[in-house]
C-alpha cells in the first residue's frame, strides 16, 4: 500500500532531527518515507530508540512527503519502543492519509502480537510430566492403530474390501522366502556363535566346581527355553521388520496405498496379512534352526575345551531336557511373530512424505520391536515360572 497525499512520489530523501525539549523527546521527520528509501534513517531511528530515557515521546510529521507501508512500520516501532518503556507517543502535523496507514500498520501489529503465545518457561518437572503425557497418548494411538491392523488381517484375508476371495499363496511363498529362507544363514551363524560362547563361559566357570559337565544342561536349557527364540526374534525384528516398514512406508509415501483403496481392494489384507502369515510360519522354523545350530556350537566348544564328546553331549542334553523345555521356547514364536509384523505395519503406515519421515519410521520400527519382543519374554518367563511349565 503506497499513500501520497500530492499524489506524486517525492524523491526527498528521509531525515530524522531530534531534540529534547523540557520532558519531551522531540522527532522532526522529513523527506520520503518509502520502501526504496527508509533503509537510509533505520539505524538513525533505532539509535534514537535508546536515547529516549524516561521523555515522552512526539513525533513532529509535517515535513513527510511520501509514506508507505516500511515508513509507517518505522515509526510504529519507534513509538512501540517509547509506550515499552513506560513513555507516552503522539503523532503530530501527520497528514489524513498518512494517519489512516498509520494506524492500519499499528492494528495490524497489535493483532499479530496478540495472536503469538507467551512464551511460558517450564520448570524440569513440568516437562519430564509432558513427556509423559506425549508418550501416553503416543502409546495409546500405537496401540488402536495396531488393534486396528490386527482386526483388518483378520477379516481382511480376503482381497477384496467386502468379498472373501481368499489368502494369496503367491504372496505368502513370496515373503517367506525374503523373510524366512533368506533368514537363515545369519541365523545360523549368530546362533552358533552365542551358543559357543555360552558354552566356553559356563565350562570355565563350572571347572572351578568340577562340574562342567553340567555346561551340557545350562547350555541345553537356556537355548531351548529363551536364547534360541529370542535371538531370532530379535534378528527377525531387525532384519525383516524394518524391510516391512520400509516397504510400505515406500507404498504410503508414493500414495499407492491410496490407489489400492481407490480400487477397492483392502490394504491390510494385500500388504499386510501376507507377512504376518509368513512371519508366523518363518519364525518357529527359523527358531528350531538357531537351536540346532547353537547345540552346535556349544557342542563343539565343549569338545575342544571341556573334553566332552559328542555323543556324551547329545546323552547329557537328552537327560536334562524334556518336552516342556522344548515347547516352551516354540510356544512364544508366534507371538514375537504377530509382534514383529504388526508393529512394522503400523510404522509403515505412520510414514509421512518425506525421505527422513521413512527413516524415523523404521528406526522406531526396529527399535520398539526389539524391546516388546524382550519385554513379551520376560512375560512368559514369569508365567512359566507362575504355572511350573
């Protein structure tokens, strides 16, 4: 908005002259106030700013030939400035014009103030109760949205919104390939490690006791109950959980979810029952191999270092371990299994836009899987122990 009360821009430049007379801090302003030339008085302006002490403030306008909006900004801040600091401000000789963008300038300002918050400092204890709250409320949303993905692969077997056409065996094959069979060679090999170690460090902590055979029953008995399946839950979290998330976060980011809709087929039950099928098959498969392979392990550990042959270990192991042993570690798979794929889906889903959104969703992906599967472990160790299983 540009104002000129001759109607003809004045190429005066602006000028500032200040005085003090009495109580009163005089400003005597001159010339075009305009966007083009302000930036010639605005260091003058807030120079004058810090001269003003404990004066009223008048601010003398006659001399103005041309004022626009910077100008008008200029002079509000100025008298701004002076009512801060407990200073009365008045315009005087302005033109109509010039009084009427004024005070649209100095309107406009207020209402822009009084919309901003005050900034309110919180105390430690105020946010550590925040953050509580966020993560509450954070937990309760997670926990309806996987609610939500659970019963839609339930009902939505089928492909089709409404009508049951039945699982996609193609699809099952497919992802228990990526998530399974592909699995295995890490797995294998993790498994084998930790079982070594577990052995090595139990024979030379038992040799003190003259006991390493029992190194057979601590390794035997702590495989099949928690390490075998939890270490591969664990990997299985890492591994192909962050793949889901990854892959339907890609989905969501590329609106293609949103086209399968359109289409009138169910998301859940194309992207998402698939891999809580192949999850659930791939895990108490893939938890039998660990164990094997960190027997294995610890079976050859012992041989080396505890002189315990194979066949003294496969007899030992037989001796200290039962059916419950056994069941007790494949009964938790599945669970981790539907953990694992429904956290991933709901962190796949929760993917923004944005490259660094898709980042944040599989980190979170990976990160709470792991502590729910740990945290689900101890539950059933706590049950076992409560029912002697």
């Amino acid at each position: 908005m540009e104002i000129d009360g001759d109607g003809v821009a004045s190429p005066q430049p602006p000028q500032v002259n200040a005085e003090v007379v009495g109580d009163q801090f005089r400003l005597v302003l001159s010339g075009s106030w305009a966007t083009h030339t302000i930036a010639a008085v605005d260091a003058v302006m807030r120079d004058h700013e810090r001269k003003i002490g404990g004066h009223s403030v008048v601010i003398d306008m006659s001399g103005v030939t041309y004022f626009d909006t910077a100008g008008a900004w200029v002079v509000y801040r100025f008298t701004r400035a002076a009512e801060k600091a407990g200073n009365a401000a008045a315009l005087e000789a302005v033109r109509p014009s010039h009084k009427v963008l004024f005070d649209a300038v100095k309107h406009a300002m207020e209402e822009l103030a009084e919309q901003e918050p005050a900034e309110e400092k919180e105390n430690l204890l105020t946010r550590m109760i925040v953050g509580v709250g966020k993560a509450v409320y954070d937990f309760r949303d997670d926990a309806l949205m996987a609610l939500h993905i659970l019963g839609a692969a339930v009902r939505g077997s089928q492909m089709k919104l409404g009508h049951g056409s039945g699982l996609s065996i193609a699809a099952v094959v497919n992802q228990l390939d990526r998530t399974g069979v592909r699995a295995i060679p890490i797995i294998a090999l993790m498994s084998t490690i930790i079982g070594a170690i577990i052995a090595q460090q139990g024979a030379f902590q038992l040799r003190y006791f003259g006991a390493e055979i029992f190194v057979v029953d601590l390794v035997g008995i702590l495989v099949l109950r928690e390490i075998g399946v939890l270490l591969t839950a664990i990997m299985i979290a890492g591994r192909s959980g962050s793949a889901i998330t990854a892959e339907i976060g890609s989905m969501k980011m590329r609106e293609e979810i949103d086209a399968l809709t359109v289409i009138g087929l169910n998301p859940v039950g194309v992207l998402v029952f698939p891999r809580l099928v192949a999850l659930g098959i791939a895990l108490p498969l893939l938890t039998v191999i660990s164990d094997i392979a960190a027997l294995g392990g610890a079976m050859f550990v012992a041989n080396t270092y505890s002189g315990i042959s194979p066949d003294a270990f496969i007899t030992r192991v037989h001796d200290a371990i039962d059916l419950t042993t056994v069941f007790a570690g494949f009964i938790k798979a599945p669970f981790m299994a539907l953990i694992i794929g429904i956290i991933a889906s709901v962190e796949g889903m929760k993917v923004g836009g944005s490259a660094e959104s898709l980042g944040e969703r599989v980190t979170a992906s990976v990160v709470k899987s792991i502590f729910v599967v740990i945290v689900v472990d101890g539950m059933f160790a706590i049950f076992y122990a409560a029912i002697d299983f």
